[in-house]
C-alpha cells in the first residue's frame, strides 16, 4: 500500500503533465485533495479529511473548513480540466485496433440522477469503464428547454481540445436523440450511434414511418438495416436505422440454473409491472439504432460500448459490492450550490483517471503482478477500476515498487508533446507517520 507521502509526488507529476494550476501553492491543494481522495476511496468529506497531508497537527474542524475551500477553486472546474482531462485519455486510450470500429475511439454520452442533482458526463470508453472529460450540472426535475443545449455544449466543449486526426464516435441512450444534438456531431466530425424510442419519427427509404413501425418488419435473430434519416420527410437528417434483437450470448458464470432461474423471475415481474402500469410494451426487447455507420455490424459494435458508463457511475456510487465505492450521490445530495456539485465531480474525474491507468496495468501487466491480483477475487470480473482501487490499497506491500514506477510512467506518457517539461514545484515538507495520521 502507498502512503499518502508516496502518492503525493506522483499525483504532483500527474498534474503538471496535464498542465499545472499557475501558482504552485494552487497545485499543493489539488494535489492534496486529489492523493486524499486515493487513499482514502471516498468522496465523504470526512474521508478527504482524514487523509489531506498536513506538515503540522491540524484539528478536525480546520480540516474540514480547509476541504470547503477547494469547491470554490476552478482547478476542479469543466472548463478548467476538459482540455486537460482530453489530452490525458487520448494519451491512454488508443483507438479500436481490430473491428468494423477500427480505428475509432468512442465516448459514451449519459447521465446520473443524484438526489436533486442530474450529472449530464461525456467520457471516452476504455476497457469497459470510462474516463469522464466533461460533464455538466442540471437540477432535478430538469428544467424546461435545458437539456439538448446542455449537452449540445457537452460536444461542443469537448469537441473543442479533440485533435482534428483523432475519429471519434459518440454513443448514447434514447433520452438523447435530437436534431440539435445530432447537428453538433455533424458540425465537429464525429460518428455517432443513439439508440431510439418506439414513438420517434424515422424516415426509412422513401416512407415516413415510427421506429415501431420498423420493429414490426425486423425478424427475431437479427438485425436488419435501412438507409434513411431521423425525422421525416424534407426535415430528415441522413442516417441508418439499425433494428433488431440479436442473439443472446451470456458468459459462462451467466449460464448456471440458479442464473437462469433468477433472469426468468426478473423478467416475469417486469412484464407484470410494465403491464400494470402501461400496458405491455412489445417493443421493450428490441433495440433501434440511429447511427452514422453504413452497416448494422459496426453499429452494434459501437453500441455496446454505452454501457460502460453503467460501471463507472456504480464505481462512483457504490462499488462493484454496495461498499467499494466513492460515494458520489450521497455526497451530491447534501450539496446546494451547482458550482460545487461540478467540482465534486471533478475530483472524480482526476481520481478516476489516475485510477483506472494502474488498473489497466494490472490487468495487461506482466504475468507476477496478474498473479498477486489472483489473490483479490475467485472470479477474475473485476474492472479496471477495481483492480486500481485493490492495486493502490494491496496490503502485502509485493506491488510498492511496481506502483510506483507505474504511476511515474503514466505521468511521462501523458506529458509527451509538450513543448517543455513542467517547472519544478516545492514539495511540503514529509512528517512522521505519527504527525500525518493525526
């Protein structure tokens, strides 16, 4: 396990390699809270503050007034860290290698309901999770007439730091689809696949038709492509409507009687729910692609990639176990202010990042370090996130090295491309384990 001293250093090498706050005493504070937040695994302000670095014993009241001050900083801002937060995953991430998406990197569009607070997050996919780079802050219930542009601004925004060489294509859910949304993709480049609602309006050849219309024509099985647009008639935006159900295909620990047995009552009560409150919905089972792709195969393929943000909000909530995780909408539903819902958000995103690096590496790392993770779990299904999280707390001390040189690596991997290396920052002097665990 690394101590928060140990982290310090390389989470400041992090943050210089994304571009340092101007003021060093600024990059000392998020440094801090961003190692704190490493060790530790919450964003409860009582964790943060339990874990800040301090040269000196300082009382649990002033830790606390000193954790309020960094969600009035802009160093945890959307507009501060997107570019920021860009350059870093598409150092990480590289695109699709193998594929009908070779070449793509995709980012996955979606939102997470936090008590009063809807977080609207793009992030780029990598290895089932995702790397969140911008995100934007609604009440709830949402407001009128808010939504599309904010996440119009969400593409924008992001679109504005993506390098103009690097193809990107973005997925989403049907709460969505729009022609403003779908305008902005076209207006920056980038591909997209959005799943579609039953009752949208489709244009499929020359007819004018609903996306039920087109599931009605669809075979169980397979899928089935039309050349048309989303809209109709002269309004239509050119697209492909990919429909189908697809073969259902469940790993082998999904394959077991008692598995099988609990999906059965789990779709038999949402049947009975669904059917008492609006009827049953026989279009439910099947899914309708609006998509930039000409074929239903690279379509199908790209969707697949949305549901890595279903991990990543559980990681931030509750962990793959209900005790793992950072806490996020406990700590969101306490907040008032949206500015400091934003900044809470970026703390998780940098702490994601950092996280899910060492995990990746666990996972693709050499054959000792997969073995010292064996010991974590008798399934092997944890993500990456998971693996970080085990990786930076592993008790035995075998990864200390590893996780050091790791980290080290991933800082001069996303500082590659600067004009010139950071300016060298006075580090807080060290204390005792004594001093700093008060």
């Amino acid at each position: 396990m690394l101590s928060p001293s140990e982290l310090y250093p390389l989470v400041v090498t992090w943050l210089q390699a994304l571009g340092a706050p101007d003021r060093p005493a600024a990059l000392v504070a998020l440094a801090q809270v961003v190692v704190a937040l490493l060790h530790g695994q919450s964003l409860r302000p009582s964790a943060l503050m339990r874990a800040l670095l301090s040269p000196t014993v300082v009382p649990a009241r002033q830790r606390y007034k000193r954790l309020a001050r960094t969600w009035d900083r802009a160093w945890l801002s959307p507009a501060w860290l997107t570019a920021r937060l860009v350059r870093a995953a598409l150092a990480l991430v590289p695109p699709d290698r193998e594929g009908p998406t070779a070449g793509l990197t995709h980012l996955a569009l979606d939102s997470l309901r936090c008590g009063p607070w809807e977080v609207f997050t793009l992030g780029v996919v990598w290895h089932g999770r995702v790397l969140p780079v911008c995100w934007r802050v609604l009440p709830y219930p949402w407001p009128k007439g808010q939504v599309t542009p904010a996440v119009c601004a969400l593409v924008a925004q992001v679109a504005a730091a993506w390098p103009p060489d690097r193809p990107a294509h973005l997925v989403a859910d049907r709460a969505f689809p729009s022609r403003p949304l779908l305008r902005a993709l076209r207006a920056v480049g980038w591909g997209w696949t959005i799943r579609l609602r039953a009752n949208t309006g489709v244009r499929a050849g020359a007819e004018d038709l609903l996306v039920r219309d087109l599931i009605g024509r669809a075979r169980p099985g397979r899928w089935t492509a039309w050349a048309g647009g989303y809209g109709r008639g002269l309004r239509a935006l050119a697209a492909t409507l990919v429909v189908g159900r697809g073969l259902v295909v469940l790993p082998g620990h999904q394959r077991t009687v008692g598995t099988q047995r609990h999906r059965a009552a789990r779709q038999a009560e949402r049947v009975r729910v669904r059917g008492y409150q609006y009827r049953v919905r026989q279009t439910d089972p099947w899914v309708a692609l609006c998509t930039s792709h000409p074929s239903w195969r690279a379509a199908v393929a790209s969707y697949r990639r949305r549901w890595a943000t279903e991990g990543s909000y559980r990681d931030a909530q509750s962990g793959w176990d209900g005790q793992h995780g950072w806490d996020l909408e406990p700590v969101l539903r306490r907040l008032t202010d949206a500015r400091q819902v934003e900044r809470v958000v970026g703390l998780w995103a940098l702490g994601a990042l950092l996280q899910q690096w060492v995990g990746a590496q666990v996972v693709h790392g050499p054959g000792w370090v997969r073995a010292v993770a064996g010991q974590w779990t008798t399934t092997g299904r944890l993500s990456i996130w998971g693996h970080g999280q085990l990786a930076l707390a592993e008790p035995s001390g075998a990864l200390h090295d590893w996780l050091l040189q790791t980290l080290a690596e991933g800082a001069q991997r996303v500082a590659v491309g600067d004009e010139a290396p950071p300016a060298p920052v006075t580090l807080p002097p060290q204390q005792p384990h004594a001093a700093r665990a008060a």
